[in-house]
C-alpha cells in the first residue's frame, strides 16, 4: 500500500484527524494518537492486542514500538510489512484500542 492510499485509509475512519508530532505523521481521534508514521524512514507503530503481541513480533519487519506502552504497540518496518487488508484491519482495531480509553460520553460520539 502506498501512502496516499494509507493516508486516506485512515482518514476515512470516523473521527480521525492527522497532524505532525515529534516530526511524525500521526493519526489521531479525540487528539489521542492511533498510528504514528515517520516520513523519512517509512517505519510506522500501532497499537495492538497485547495478547498478540508475541505472534506479531515474531513476524519480520515487526518489533516492539520504541518509546511506547510495551506489549501494546508495535512497529512496521514499511506499509508492505503486512498485507493491505490486515494492515487495515489491524489500523482499525488500534483506534478501537484508544477509543476505548477515552470517557464513555466521547465513546458514544463514535458509536
């Protein structure tokens, strides 16, 4: 997947805004950060299941996310790392994750 593709991917989640952060793009809802992507290197992180977390580490091009939660977030070495649909899907379920952290009057919004 390139990344216009992405970009638009993740713009057309409910509730997503993006912005630059630490010289990162970020994707964010309710100000708070899905994905974060470094421009230059391509290299992107992620929330996830932190039942999962193994097995996806495990997998090449994935390592744990540098100065993230631990077990929660990985890092893609490229958009290509995974297949586009389970890069979507995966996208998805880590605006899920931090969604459900916020309050549940915000939660409802997206509802």
């Amino acid at each position: 997947m390139d990344i216009e593709t992405f970009r638009d991917y993740c713009l057309s989640l409910q509730g997503t805004t993006e912005g630059m952060k630490w010289d990162h793009l970020c994707f964010m809802i309710e100000e708070k950060i899905y994905v974060i992507m470094s421009l230059e290197e391509g290299r992107l992180s992620i929330k996830c299941d932190p039942d999962e977390f193994d097995m996806l580490v495990a997998r090449p091009g994935i390592k744990q996310a540098y100065h993230m939660a631990k077990r929660q977030w990985i890092s893609l070495e490229s958009l290509e790392v995974l297949p586009d649909h389970e890069l979507k899907s995966r996208v998805a379920e880590s605006r899920t994750f931090v969604l459900r952290k916020l309050s549940k009057k915000v939660q409802e919004k997206y509802n």
